[in-house]
C-alpha cells in the first residue's frame, strides 16, 4: 500500500547550507522508500546540486522543485550584487516562494504535505508548519557550539555591552563570566561574530539570530550536522535540554571513516593524488579557503612567501582569478615541491598519507589544522579546533603574515607538538568512526528520524 507521507524539504540556497541538506535528503529517501520527499530550493541551487542530466538517476520518491530566488522582475543574474544582497532578497522573498512550491508539489503528487523539514535559517517554515498543521523538523547546519551562542545570545549581548564599557581588565572578566554558559567555557567573547551581538542591524540573517532561541524549541525535532561525541558534554547536555528532540546525523558532506583511496588517477584531473604519491608522509601542507571565504592579497602574498622561505612541499587550491598576488616568479622557484591547482577532491587529498594540514575532513584524513577565521563561526570552530581537541593551531593576530604562518607551519609540520596533534586526532577520529558505525550515535539518531517523518 502506498504511503501517504509526503515530506517537503526547504533549502537556504546560499554557502555550505544546500549540500549537507540534499545529502540528507538522498540518505532518507534511501531508507524510507514509501514515503515522498519534495527539494525546494532556487533554479541555480538545484542545477548545482541536481543537474538536470542526472535527475533521472536520482530515487523515484524525490521530486525538485525552484522557487523564487527574489530577484526583481525583469533582472537576470545576480553577477552585479553582493552576497549579503542576494541572501536578504531571497528571505524576504521566501514565505511566498516557499508557499507557492508547496502547493505546486502538492499538486504534482496528488498529496498534502505532511511534515516539513527546513534549514534552521528558514525559521519561517515554522510558521508555515504550524499553519499546515505538520510536523517541523529543523536542519542546523553550522556548529553545535554556534548554536550555543544562537540560544544564549541575550545572555552574550549583555556581557559584550560589559566588555565595550570597559578596558582590558572587563574584558577578562567577561570571558571568564562565559562559565555561566554551558559548554561555552573556554570561548572568547572575541570568538562571537559581532553581527549577532549587536542590537540594531540592517542585514536580515543577522536579525534572524535573536529570534532563534524562542523559534528553534517549537520544532518536533532539531536536526545536527555534526557528531555529538565532537562536542563538550555539557553543550550538547544543554541544548537537548532546550529542544523537544535534538538528533546528531555526524558530518553529511562526507564519509567517517573514509572510503579507501582509489588509484590516483582515477577522478583526479588535476593531478593532485598523483603528485602526493611523490611526497613524504605528513610533509605536504594542503592549503585551501573553501568556495566563500577568500583572504585579502596582501595574506596571499604573505602565504606564498612563508611557504618559499621554510620550501614547505604545499599543494594550494587556489582560484586562478587570485594568482596575480603571488609574489613574480613563485610558481617557477616552487615548482620542485609545491604545487597549485584552482580545484582538488578535499576529502581525497586529506586522507592521503603526504599531507599535514573543512573541520571535519581533515578529522577524518588524521590531519593537523592552521585556522584562518574568516566569518560566522568560524572563530568559534577555530576555538575547538585549538583548545576543544587540540589539533590545531592559529595564525598570529587577525591576518595572515609570512612570520606568523612560518611559525605555524613548524608547529604543526615539524614540531613535537604537532605529533601530539596528529596523536589527538587521531583519537578524535577514531571516537567520530565508532560513532558514524554499525550501532553507533549516528544510526541510532537517523533511525529516530525516520520513524518521526515516517510517523508523522
């Protein structure tokens, strides 16, 4: 008899938002064939993630559906408009967006929607779930320990007015004051983005935040993109405590632990498994900023000369378009140990035994990291990274310096910290692999999810 279950799955097309979320999507249409599932998301979002040439081969249960990406009428392409822009029309946009591709797959399948499952940003469809009469399941894909912060941010706001008002002393004081929140202990108040922490601010995500920790309860259930052995217990012991349902799914941009390498030649067009196979164990330093995050030329160039000065064998993923701020003749001089590319397969290159230092790649690879925060929470994953596991390092100061990054390479490449570093995380991973296993957190978590929308 066929299921009339019928989950619809809202997407914030924008970052690393879309592709945790999808992969979650095909996870569950896998293990709950009956039950229909509808990918809301803009046309270029959903070509990214399901090209059109390949929807055929995707499950007979999973339908994709645009919405409206909130561009004005008549403008095509958003070339010309910063990404802030973009992601604040696209909100304000999105009630009737994401309405109007309810109601279009509704008709397309001939059945109402009976749960909805959302990314946390779209809080809206908390809203939109109570007006249903649905379950509302909510998808958190930044950090747990963001979330943290999300939650108690009036409690943050109020020690940082503490902290403007005073000088260094108060400051102290304030970090220290971070005890009173649970699992928050050894963060900073410098490690909280400002657009959260500031009361008046234009830009839509931004105002999101305060309304987080009064909207995010009235979920069936919270939904994690993490592992909850990752994550201080009584962080995770707090946030259960705020949620009806809190579920960990590990990390679902990848496989923990990662699946054997394949030869090097295979999927690797740019020769970058290849050129590790000619590189010493744990030498190889893997330098790349991810798809948004980009640092300023002056930092390129500092990289570029610490990495020639110590002659670091690196492999760099680095856009063509930012090539022009390495310093004149770097590729000639570095070319017999160091090696540039525009794209290289993360998870591959992580996991080859050359390379020595994306959080949870490198965790699965057993790879040592240099933090550079750029944004959101990134200074709180920096701040894990360094005094949470223990495996990794910072750069000096706010920017990246040619002293500051030859020191941390030493750390992390030669020195005996960084072995105590590759010892710790390779712990760590070992702890995330029993738990992403047979009969682990991760399956028992993913199971409850699917009896909830199976159920609801």
């Amino acid at each position: 008899m066929t299921s009339e279950k019928h989950v619809a799955v809202l997407a914030f097309p924008f970052t690393g938002h879309p592709l945790p979320l999808a992969n979650l999507l095909c996870k569950l249409a896998g293990a709950a064939p009956d039950v229909r599932f509808s990918f809301l998301s803009t046309a270029k979002s959903n070509g990214d993630l399901f090209p059109p040439s390949s929807r055929t081969e995707l499950l007979p249960n999973v339908g994709i559906y645009d919405v409206d990406d909130g561009l004005p009428a008549g403008r095509h392409g958003a070339a010309n408009l910063h990404s802030r822009e973009l992601r604040d029309m696209f909100l304000k946009q999105a009630p009737e967006s994401f309405r109007a591709a309810i109601d279009a797959a509704e008709r397309d399948v001939r059945k109402k929607v009976s749960c909805l499952l959302s990314d946390a940003v779209l809080m809206l469809a908390c809203e939109i779930a109570e007006q249903m009469r649905v379950p509302w399941v909510t998808f958190w894909v930044p950090s747990p320990c963001f979330l943290s912060a999300c939650v108690h941010v009036e409690v943050l706001r109020q020690l940082r007015h503490g902290t403007s008002r005073g000088g260094t002393a108060v400051a102290d004081a304030d970090d220290k004051a971070l005890d009173m929140v649970p699992g928050l202990s050894f963060f900073r108040m410098s490690d909280f983005p400002d657009e959260i922490l500031q009361d008046q601010n234009t830009r839509v995500v931004a105002n999101l935040v305060p309304q987080m920790g009064h909207v995010l309860p009235r979920a069936t259930a919270v939904v994690m993109n993490s592992f909850e052995e990752a994550n201080p217990a009584p962080l995770v012991a707090d946030l259960k405590s705020k949620f009806k349902i809190l579920l960990h799914m590990g990390c679902l941009t990848m496989q923990f632990p990662p699946p054997s390498l394949p030869p090097s030649c295979a999927s690797d067009h740019t020769g970058c498994l290849v050129w590790l196979d000619a590189r010493d164990p744990r030498t190889v330093a893997y330098i790349c900023f991810g798809t948004m995050a980009m640092p300023s030329p002056a930092e390129v160039l500092a990289l570029a000369e610490a990495l020639e000065s110590t002659m670091t064998p690196f492999l760099w993923s680095l856009k063509e378009h930012m090539m022009v701020h390495l310093p004149e003749g770097f590729l000639e001089r570095t070319g017999a140990w160091g090696k540039i590319v525009p794209w290289a397969p993360q998870s591959r290159v992580l996991s080859h035994p050359a390379c020595g230092g994306v959080l949870f790649e490198s965790v699965a690879g057993g790879v040592p990291m240099i933090c550079k925060p750029f944004w959101t929470d990134n200074m709180m994953n920096g701040r894990m990274v360094k005094e949470g596991w223990g495996i990794g390092v910072g750069v000096e100061g706010d920017m990246i310096t040619k002293s500051g990054m030859v020191k941390a390479l030493e750390v992390v490449l030669r020195g005996e910290e960084g072995k105590e570093m590759r010892k710790k995380v390779g712990e760590l991973r070992a702890r995330l692999a029993e738990a992403a296993g047979p009969g682990g957190s991760v399956e028992a978590d993913f199971k409850a999810l699917v009896d909830l929308i199976s159920a609801s």
